[in-house]
C-alpha cells in the first residue's frame, strides 16, 4: 500500500456522502413546479406539483431516501415527499370540484381557488425546508 501524500485525506472506510445534492435538486424541482403553476393560471389544475418536474422531483426524493435515512437528511427526504403527496390530495379534491360543480359554475371557482392555495402552500413548504436544508438542520416536523 503506498503512503499517503502531505495533506491528503484518506476516507475511513466505505463511508458514503449524505445525498445533499440530490435533497436540493428536489427542492429546486418543486419550487420551479409550484412557481410555475402559481404564475401561469393555465397551469393551476397541474397544480402545484402534478407536474413533470413535481414528479421529477418526487422520483429524486424516493430514490435517495436510503442514503439520507440515519441522518438529518431523513427529514427533509420525508418532507418533500409528504408535501407532493399532500399536494396530489389537494389537486384531486380540486378537480373533484371542477368536474362535480363545474356544469352549475361553482365548481370552477372553488376549483381554482383549492388549486392556488395548494401551490402557495406549497411554495411555503418548499422555502421553509429548503432554509432549514441550506442551515444544515432537520425538516420541520
């Protein structure tokens, strides 16, 4: 075995990283979902992350869940996944209500407005967990 150079660092072990980068690529993926559907009103009954880049980002969640479970990563793995599921609720009922009441016109606007508070719910999920995640400290509970 060869000697370590001056200054190197030999890693103890097979030790792997927490997914850090995974965890804030899905943070990135939901805002850029709830932004767009909170900006572009045609986009609400996506809302606010039935989307492809929600899924995406869902998907990144599940998948680096076993890396981050033991750490404080767990958290915010958890977090992310229970904000997209809650959101799935949200805009089901939303279109409940659009398909259900829509023919007498109330379902539209109860509709509408489910799916705009679901992404501003949403986007305050996404901001508080993402300036607990860059404060390196757990998820809210």
């Amino acid at each position: 075995m060869a000697e370590p150079i001056e200054g190197q660092v030999i890693p103890a072990g097979n030790v792997e990283q927490p997914p850090t980068g995974a965890i804030a690529v899905a943070y990135a993926l939901f805002a850029l979902s709830a932004l767009f559907a909170l900006f572009n009103l045609a986009m609400l009954f996506l809302a606010p992350l039935i989307g492809v880049l929600g899924i995406v980002g869902v998907i990144v969640a599940y998948v680096v869940a076993d890396k981050a479970r033991g750490t404080w990563l767990e958290s915010h793995v958890r977090w992310l996944t229970r904000t997209f599921w809650w959101s799935l609720i949200w805009s089901v009922i939303g279109g409940l209500f659009f398909v259900t009441l829509g023919l007498i016109l109330i379902g539209i606007p109860i509709a509408i407005g489910i799916w705009l508070v679901a992404t501003i719910w949403v986007a305050y999920r996404v901001v508080r967990g993402f300036l607990r995640f860059s404060d390196k400290q757990p998820a809210p509970t």
